[in-house]
C-alpha cells in the first residue's frame, strides 16, 4: 500500500524544478491523506510536528514558480485513467461534473462574492459570502459501487478580482466554463467523454459548444452530454423517420412533461438500475428537434419508483436504459465534494492578499464588487492560484485513497480497528482508507524518525519524511 502510494506521488517528481518543493508536494498530500483534520496550513505542520521554518517554507510552496498546476493537473488526470479500474460508456470515460459552494469570510479574498444558494435545506442561508467551485470527476470501480475520483477543479465566480473591468470575463457562463474544463480534459488526453450534469445545464449554449467539438474520422461528437430536461422545455418533432416506430407529425411541438399523461402507451417496461437498486422502469426514446441548441437531441422519458424524469443527450445512439443508469450515477459527484469537505479538508485554506480592497463579510450585490489596482493583479492572481493548488492537491490525496480502496480492499479491512456499526458498501469508504493507511505511514514514519542519524536542524521539511522518501526510493532501486 505505501509503495504504490509511493510510486505514484514519485511520478510527479518531473513536474518539479528542484528537490525541496517536491517533497514539501508530499508533505501536503500525505497530510491530506493521513491527517484527520485539516483547517489550513498549520494543520500540516501539528500533524507531523513540524517547526515555523516548515510552516514558511509550505506558505511560499503554494505560491512556488517551481511547479505549474496545469502540469499537475493533467499529469495526475493521465496517471488516474491509466491506472483506475474507469467505467466507460461505448469506449467512453464517464465524467460528472457539478459546481459546489464554499463559504469563506476573510475580507481580502480574491474571487469572495455573494452567492445565492438554490437548496431546499433550511440548514444553508439564501445568500452568503464565499467561493464558487467548478469540478470534473471520473467514475470508477464497478456499476455496483462506483467512486467519482477528482480530475479537475477552477474557481467559476469573482473574476473581477483578478481581472480589469475592461476585460472582465463574461457573467454568468458558468455552466459554459464547466463544458470548457471537459473539452480541455478531453483533448489533451484524447478520450472521448460523456459528460454527466444536472438540470442546471441544460443549456442552448452548452450543447452548441459540444457540438462544436467533433471526432475527426467519424464526425461524432467528442463530448457527448448527458443532463436532465427542465419541466419547461419543449420539443419539435423533426421529419418523420419510417425505421422509427414512434414519430410525429414535422413541426409537432411536445411538452416533454406532458409527454406522460398524454402518449403513456407508447412506453416499454425494461429492468434497470436507479440509484443502487434494480427495478422495472417504464422507458420511451424519442428524437426531436430542440430549438435552444439549433439540433436534434435525444430525450429519454423514464417512469422510475422515485417518479418521473425526462433526460436528454447529444448522443443520438445512446439506449434509455443507459441514459438513466448513468444520470443515476451522477450523484456520487456530491459524494465527492462530501469526503473533500468533511475527510480530506480540500476546501479550508485561508490565503489572503494586502493587495486586494476590504471587502464587506455581509451579502451584497456583486456589481459593488471592487477589484484591484492594475500593479495589484498579479499578486491577486497568484493568491488566486493558491486556492486551486490546495484544493487540487486535496483532491490527489482523495483519489489516491479511492486508489487504495480499490486495489488493497482486503488489506484495509484487516488493518482496520475501528468501529463502525454497519459496513454500507463491501468497498472501504475513503474514510475508514484514510484510518487504516495513516496508522501505517504514521508507524513508518516512526520507524525513520528512530533510526536516523540526523538531529533537528531547523531544516524547511521533515527530516523523517525525506528519510521516508529516500528509503521508498532505495528499496525501489533494489527491485529495479
């Protein structure tokens, strides 16, 4: 388990200008990995004991020129399709996306602006202060028991921070720049995806963009999206097709919705899975034409125990079944920022920048908004980029331990002493992962700490670590 874990945060060390901002790179990870509360930098340094030159050295890591986070990012997004057991649809990956809200009160924040919060919960404020997060996922492990592994994450809100009002970003694309993030993913891995969303974006604008981007030999689309119609929508029934047994009259408008009440005897029943459960779900496919997005979708209406639903795709081929099996699938994207939230800690950083004006704590109007001085951008930008770097970092550690739980099941369950009143899922959870490999690294670490010959010299990262590391890298050697 530590070797592979190794291994992994070993194929990094390319990325990396200089030694020293490598191993401060697994220092953050592991702390991530192992530590079971994080609130910030000084979390890293109570967990493995370290003095203020460290807790330093790990504020400038953040914002280091020795690494570049794009890099980062598509290394760690190759390394998990090349070695993650990924569930795939006609040869393409599964990727959910979804935006999550974080609640932030520093006043010199870049990207901090008033969000108006849509849940139902009375748990959460209509309206509060903080950042907007935009993220990709990866479903792996098996249909039954999947996990969304984090690919990706951007800040999708307060740009204004860190850009000139002339040049300020367009508002309220939201949903477009989470499309965008996928295209980037897709085409410099080349793998086609199919990307799962929620109602949210059902957009005009984001199934003309995946439009846009085609397979060159077969001109299919390279991003094939998957999302649920809103109860407003409407259809139009393109020209008839006499292979297909349910067709309109061209120019027939159809409310989806009403589509249930009024052509039920049109629908098949045909078991499939939703949410877990395999169950007879009442199916009907049809093709219409849908004139936000200037192009003929495919709209899956499906009568399921949880009621009805009506989905809709770009990919023409997909069956009904599939359609709802894989939107069932798309809730473990909250299962994710779940385990970053309340076990990984990826979103408790508390960077801030003298650079940028005080800002109000209390909700206001995001036209108020005031952004830096234009000698002020940069440095801004760079305490922007400190947040994506955390959170990033936060969320290698997560699919490393998703990792672990796949490919060392059996040996988290016999290291694992704690309790737990029911086991949910025969996987381990990336919680009761976290448990049992920070015992192990902890006793490693130990191992080191007493056989070495070095005393504390107020060096900038742990002496035991790097000793750790040098020991995993000798024995490595020896196999080779």
């Amino acid at each position: 388990m530590l070797s592979f874990v190794y291994h992994a945060l070993s194929s990094f060390r390319p990325l990396f200008s200089r030694r020293k901002p490598y191993l401060l790179f697994i220092l953050v990870v592991l702390g991530f990995m192992t530590s079971t509360q994080i609130e910030g930098v000084t979390s890293f340094c109570r967990h493995f004991r370290l003095n203020t030159p460290t807790y330093l050295a790990l504020l400038h890591f953040f914002r280091s020129t020795a690494y570049d986070l794009s890099q980062l990012s598509f290394h760690w997004q190759a390394f998990a399709i090349a070695n993650a057991p990924t569930l795939r649809h006609d040869g393409r990956l599964v990727i959910p996306g979804d935006h999550t809200n974080v609640t932030k009160e520093g006043r010199r924040m870049p990207g901090v602006h008033t969000i108006h919060q849509a849940s139902e919960t009375q748990s959460k404020p209509t309206f509060f202060r903080g950042h907007e997060w935009g993220a990709l996922g990866l479903l792996i492990g098996s249909l039954a028991q999947p996990f969304c592994l984090p690919l990706s994450f951007r800040i999708h809100g307060g740009f204004r921070h860190i850009t000139e009002k002339a040049l300020e970003a367009v508002k309220d694309q939201k949903a477009l720049r989470l499309l965008m993030m996928a295209a980037e993913l897709a085409l410099f891995h080349g793998q086609s995806i199919l990307l799962v969303l929620d109602a949210y974006f059902a957009t005009g604008p984001v199934f003309r963009a995946a439009a846009a981007i085609k397979l060159t030999a077969s001109n299919l689309p390279f991003i094939s999206v998957l999302t649920r119609a809103k109860k407003s929508y409407v259809g139009v029934a393109p020209k008839a097709d006499v292979s297909n047994p349910v067709s309109f009259i061209e120019g027939t408008r159809l409310k989806l919705y009403e589509v249930f009440s009024e052509y039920g005897y049109l629908f098949h029943e045909e078991k499939a899975v939703v949410y877990g459960r395999e169950e007879l779900v009442k199916l009907l496919t049809l093709d219409l034409f849908w004139p936000s997005a200037g192009q003929i979708l495919r709209f899956v209406f499906a009568k399921t125990s949880r009621g009805i639903i009506v989905l809709m795709t770009n990919d023409t081929t997909m069956s009904a079944k599939a359609a709802v099996e894989w939107y069932c699938l798309r809730y473990r994207i909250e299962t994710m920022f779940l385990m970053l939230k309340s076990v990984i800690g990826a979103f408790c950083y508390h960077f801030w920048t003298r650079s940028l004006a005080r800002h109000s704590r209390k909700p206001k109007k995001n036209d108020t908004l005031v952004g830096p001085n234009s000698d002020d951008l940069e440095k801004c930008t760079e305490t922007w980029g400190c947040y994506e770097r955390f959170v990033t970092f936060g969320g290698i550690a997560l699919g490393l331990l998703q990792l672990v739980s796949l490919r060392f099941g059996a040996e988290i369950w016999k290291g694992f002493n704690g309790f737990l009143r029911s086991r949910s899922r025969s996987v381990a959870s990336e919680r009761t992962s976290q448990f049992v490999f920070g015992q192990l690294l902890s006793g490693e670490l130990e191992k080191v700490r007493q056989g070495a010959s070095f005393e504390d010299d107020g060096s900038e990262y742990p002496r035991d670590l790097e000793g750790w590391v040098e020991q995993m890298e000798s024995s490595a050697d020896t196999k080779t």
